[in-house]
C-alpha cells in the first residue's frame, strides 16, 4: 500500500508575479472645499476678489462691516445676532474623528499691518460630556496666530501661514482659556497636545492642577474668528484653511463664488498579479496501486490589482517524476497535465476559481511516500 502526499505552498509562498506593463490611477481622496459669499455674510465677514492665496478670492473683515445684521447665528454658540466679528463654521460633520485623528491645521492671513498683531484665530471645540467646560461643548482649544512658538515679524501686504506643524510661518501654539489664559509663553504645542494629557499648571504655574487628554474627545465644531475686541481696528483677509486628518486633507477655500478652483491628484503605480492558495496543503493520504484519487477543490483567489489572464504551474521536488507522469489537475470532470497551460480563468480582483486533483498510481509502483510541491504562477496581459 502506498502512502502519498502532495502540497501547494503556503499561501505567503505562492508564486507571486510583478508587471509593469501598464498602471492605473489612484485619485487621492483629499477635499477641496469652496466656501462662497453667501456663507461669507451670514458668518461676519465680506467676500472680495481684492485678495487671493487659492482660487479666486478671499474672505475681508474691516471696521464698517459691523455690527453685521445679516449675521447668521446658527445655535451653536451663545451670541446674538448683529456680532461684530467673523464667526466661520467650518463645514464638517461633528462626532466624526477625535482630536487625535488632526495631524494639523493651518490658515493664511492677509493684513495691512506687519509684526504680532491681533489677527484671525483658530478654535477647535469637542463633543460635550459630564465634566466638560461647557454645555454646548466640552473643552475648546484656541490656536492664536499672533502668540506663536517663537516671534516673528509677520510681513505686511503678504499672505502668511499660520500652522500647528512646521509647515507655516511659525508654528503657534495651543491655549484652553477655560483652564490657562491665553497669551503666555511657553504655551504647549499641537505635538505636545497628541503626545499626552495636559496639565496647564505645568505650563503656568498659578492656576490649578488639571490634567485632561484631549486626544480621545471627538471633534464638534472647527472655526476661524476674530474677536469683537479685533472689530474697530481690524482690517485683514483669511483664505485657504487645511485641515489634515490621519485618513486625508481638506482644503477650505473662501471664494466670492462657488466656482473655485478645483485641484486634482492622481498617482500612478504598478499594476500587480498575486494569488493565495487554499488549503496550504493536499494529503492524498493511502491509494493502493492500480487506483486513482480525486482531492480538492483547490480555491485560487486573485489577490492583485490586475485582471488575472492565464495561470501555469510548476512542479518541485518531485525527485522520482512520480507526479510528473500521474498527476492531473482539472475542474468539471476535464483533466489536464500538471503542465498545461490553457487555464485562463481572468480573474478580477478578489475573484477565485478551483481545481481538483488527481492522482492514478500505476499497479507496478513501488511502496512508499512521494512528496513535491505545486508552484501556481499567476500572469496578466497588459491591455
């Protein structure tokens, strides 16, 4: 009696072939969003072609325009209507990612005034909870262009980036006016905000101890403002608010219309051809000579970029070419040599086909244990 044995690779093993022969596009899932001058009245401010970073306009706060009656008080915030400042919503879906989830924010200013003066502001605010700040929101962070990490003379007439990363003018610091004033150097950073909870009395010394971790509070509201002390003196443009989150960017622009620009990404990259077997492994197992046996199935999965046109097999180890000569693979009662190469399923991506094997043992063979591994290899065809 003869005990047999036959295995594919393991599935890490599996052949897996490369081709470059052609590519395919990967739009980059970033948002570019236009915010127009309807949105522009109704939060405090004027939309003006005047002034440009992005698109084809900007966003201007001056003296005249307030107090504003047009004023759209949204209920988010305890103000009354003719507020004289800017107040911009950002138009994001509150509860949606944490405090964590921003790897940064960053706006440009425009004002006609140079150095660290009061200019537009920041502010993040959270999901309210039992202890919180506030009861419309529970804690509030504030990133104020003009208390920045280090001084820097902010060039007038000039759009200027204000970041919490290195990637603006200077990178600014992060305040909670409901634990620490706001205004005070070294304040903690948006770094040290992701690194670990924060007790403001660390930072300053003559307020209480309070350690709160921002990082897993989820976001509600995202806005740009101007104070109301800021409104009879305060003439400046805002445009091109980023905000980058673990999983993508979005890009705020403030435009006079709807019409802004729009930026397009693509990335090319190298279609590929990878299969998984399962099992890992065909056993089979006792056949007495002069008889066959039929195993299987055998699940090919395409699991590549690329259609998947043709799959050959290789034969290894197969020191006595006892499968060479009685092996056969095959689906619906069709069988072929380990060696055909006519199977040309074209498999899509995470499609699968089967195959079963079979095995006839010659009523002369000798006794014993033959071992060899199946190698399939997967192949496209550029189109």
């Amino acid at each position: 009696m003869n005990k047999l044995k036959m295995k594919t690779m393991a599935t890490l093993l599996i052949a897996v072939f490369m081709i470059s022969a052609f590519a395919v596009a990967m739009v980059n899932a970033d948002q570019y969003i236009v915010i127009d001058t309807t949105e522009a009245d109704h939060w405090g401010a004027e939309a003006t072609t005047e002034k440009q970073l992005i698109g084809d306009g900007s966003w201007k706060v001056y003296p005249e325009l307030y107090p504003n009656p047009n004023y759209h008080n949204p209920g988010k915030a305890p103000y009354t209507d003719d507020i004289g400042k800017l107040e911009l919503y950002l138009p994001i879906e509150a509860g949606t990612f944490k405090v964590e989830d921003i790897q940064s924010i960053s706006w440009a200013t425009n004002k006609p005034l140079e150095g660290n003066v009061p200019d537009f502001y920041v502010t993040i605010y959270t999901m309210e909870y039992v202890g919180g700040d506030s009861s419309w929101y529970g804690n509030k962070l504030t990133l104020e262009a003009m208390y920045s990490l280090e001084y820097q003379i902010a060039p007038k007439d000039t759009w200027n980036k204000w970041a919490t990363d290195d990637s603006g003018l200077v990178k600014t610091y992060v305040f909670d006016h409901n634990h620490a004033p706001i205004g005070f150097s070294p304040a903690p950073t948006w770094a040290d905000i992701l690194e670990e909870p924060i007790d403001w009395s660390s930072y300053y010394a003559s307020v209480d101890p309070t350690f709160i971790d921002y990082r897993p509070q989820y976001v509600k509201y995202i806005t740009v403002s101007t104070s109301i002390g800021m409104a009879p003196t305060f003439t400046g443009f805002v445009d091109a608010i980023i905000l980058t989150l673990t999983d993508g960017v979005t890009t705020f622009d403030l435009e006079t219309s709807s019409s802004g620009g729009l930026p397009i990404k693509a990335t090319s990259v190298d279609a590929t051809v990878s299969i998984s077997i399962t099992p890992p492994e065909m056993d089979f197992d006792d056949i007495i000579a002069g008889h066959d046996k039929t195993i299987g199935p055998i699940t090919i999965k395409n699991t590549g970029t690329a259609v998947c046109e043709q799959i050959t097999v290789e034969l290894l180890g197969d020191t006595d070419e006892f499968y060479q000569k009685n092996l056969k693979l095959g689906a619906g009662g069709t069988w072929y040599s380990y060696a055909y190469t006519g199977w040309k399923p074209k498999l899509a991506e995470g499609q699968t086909t089967q195959l079963n094997l079979k095995l006839s043992v010659p009523w002369n063979n000798p006794s014993g244990e033959y071992t060899g591994t199946l190698v399939f290899w997967a192949e496209a065809v550029a189109p």
